[in-house]
C-alpha cells in the first residue's frame, strides 16, 4: 500500500533517497519495490513501548531530512523522534502532537481507500500524489507461464478472512481439468489446507499440482507469481503482491472490504457475496455460520478465471 505514495514521491522528486523501515518480515516485499533505495530492518514488533531499546537504535540510524510515519500509532512515531529527524510527517493518530512536525487529523469518510490515505500524505512535501497503480518486480525474475495457475488460500489477519479449501480445491480441479498446472502458496500455518488441496485431486492430476506452503520464502514466492497466468487468493498480502505485479488475480472478500482495501490493479477482478452482516472486520466469524466466505461459490471464480 506504501509503494504508490513512495513512487508519487520519486516521480517528481527524483534525486530523493528512499530508506524504509520496517519488520524484517516485509523486507522482500520492500526490496522489490523499484523506488526503494536501501532497507532498514526494525526490532520491535507489536508489544510495550521498549523506551529506552528503542531510544538506543534510534542512534544507530544514519541523518534523514524527513520521515513518513504510515501506521498511525504513537509508538511507530518514537523512532523518527527519538533519531532528532528535523521533519516527521503523518496522520495525527494517537495524540501525536509532540512527535510528528507536520501532521493533520484523520477524517476517514474522505479517505475511504487505505492506499488513499498514505498518498495524501505526499502533498506535505509539495507532491500531488496522481493515481499511481503500486508496483513490484521479480529480483530474479523467469518468463510467464500463461498456463500456470497459483493459489494462495491463507490470510493472516485472521480465520474470517479464509475461503474454505474444499472449495479452492474444486477452482484447482477446473483449472486441471484445462490442463493447466496448479501451485500452491502460503506459509507455515496454510500448509495443511495447501496440501489437502493438492491431495483432494484425482490421481490423473497429481503430477499437475503442487503445494510450496511453508516450503519457500516469502520472496520466493513473490518471484514465483510473477511468472504466473492467474493468481486467486482471499483479501491477503499475496493479494496485494500479485496486483503490484501486474498478474491477472481473482481477490476474494468477506469480512473485509474492496472498498476499502481492493486489489489495485487493472488486472485484478473483486468477488464478494456481502452479506447483511458484511463487513464487520473481524478475524474470527462472530456469529459463527462464516457465511460471507461460504456463498462464494467455485463456479463464480471459475467463471472469472476463463
């Protein structure tokens, strides 16, 4: 979501020097962003304030003439404060007064889209941020292979988020069927849904499919959609990351909402049955039927996917 804001900033200032800082966790996402110039892993993850350790890396961190604070906490804001960074900039969020420069408040009705809300923020640097489409690209890119169809049915926000994998396992089936080759992706904790997928299919198909869950890294994966036909996955990471590299991918939604957090691109289709009880963003189904994922049918990704 950051890349259209960091390519918006590099367009039209483009001697600027771009440094993240982020969990090392997004590393590979960062490092494939063609307008990031170096990356800065931080330690701290979601927990107490840490002052003093984080006092401490802040004076390890090289000068910067501004920082961009995108998540609206007061603890993301610490380190840019702490590191003396003359200019600071970002939503107010948390009573941020003291540690941002150059802030303003938050009205969310004008910024339905998240993607929205961090390209506004270029205009504190005297940037139109435009309409930017987010951008990856392969590191060690390979060519596409049209007859390639990955699937990625995890969603780490949470268990809401999950199309039931008997359901991925008949898109697999009709893809095979095609004679396509079918790959699944994930990590560690989609492993079992990712092999059941795979091992639901006909022994004719087996040699077709393969499930990579927990078996490569998260850039490896990336790497990986870049060279595929078509992309489905539920409202994900690996969502956002096939639409930033331009691969056709079929996004599907429950909990959540594309109004809010779509996939961008003009290569990405939405699906999403929105129940009366759609959206509540919950991680786990609060009136436990889940049924926004369960009346999403195969035969509607199917049908997108032909």
């Amino acid at each position: 979501m950051s890349a259209s804001l960091l390519q918006a900033l590099k367009a039209e200032l483009p001697d600027l020097h771009i440094t993240t800082l982020a969990p090392a966790f997004a590393r590979p996402v960062l490092e494939r962003m063609p307008v990031v110039d170096n990356c800065i892993d931080s330690p701290f993850g979601h927990g107490g304030l840490q002052w003093s350790a984080r006092r401490q890396f802040a004076r390890t961190l090289p000068d910067f003439d501004a920082a961009l604070v995108l998540p609206n906490s007061f603890k993301s804001a610490l380190i840019p404060w702490m590191a003396g960074i003359p200019r600071r900039v970002g939503w107010r969020g948390e009573f941020r007064f003291g540690v941002l420069t150059h802030h303003r408040p938050l009205v969310r009705p004008e910024f339905p889209l998240m993607v929205d809300r961090y390209r506004a923020l270029a205009e504190h640097f005297g940037v139109q941020p435009g309409d930017q489409q987010p951008r990856l690209r392969a590191l060690n890119p390979n060519p596409v292979d049209p007859d390639l169809l990955i699937l990625a049915p995890g969603a780490a926000f949470g268990s809401a988020k999950r199309w039931p994998a008997d359901r991925f396992g008949q898109v697999a089936l009709a893809a095979l069927s095609q004679g396509k080759r079918v790959i699944l992706i994930g990590g560690p904790d989609e492993q079992a849904d990712c092999e059941k997928i795979a091992t639901m299919q006909p022994p004719a198909y087996q040699s077709k499919i393969q499930s990579l869950a927990g078996q490569i890294s998260l850039g490896e994966s990336i790497d990986l959609m870049a060279t595929a036909g078509q992309v489905v996955a539920n409202d994900s990471g690996l969502m956002h990351i096939a639409a930033a590299l331009g691969v056709p991918v079929v996004g599907l939604f429950g909990p959540t909402s594309p109004e809010h957090t779509p996939p961008l691109s003009d290569q990405a289709q939405v699906i999403w049955s929105r129940p009366a009880c759609a959206p509540c963003f919950k991680r786990q189904c609060p009136l436990a039927h889940h049924e926004c994922m369960k009346t999403l049918a195969p035969a509607q990704v199917i049908e997108v996917l032909r």
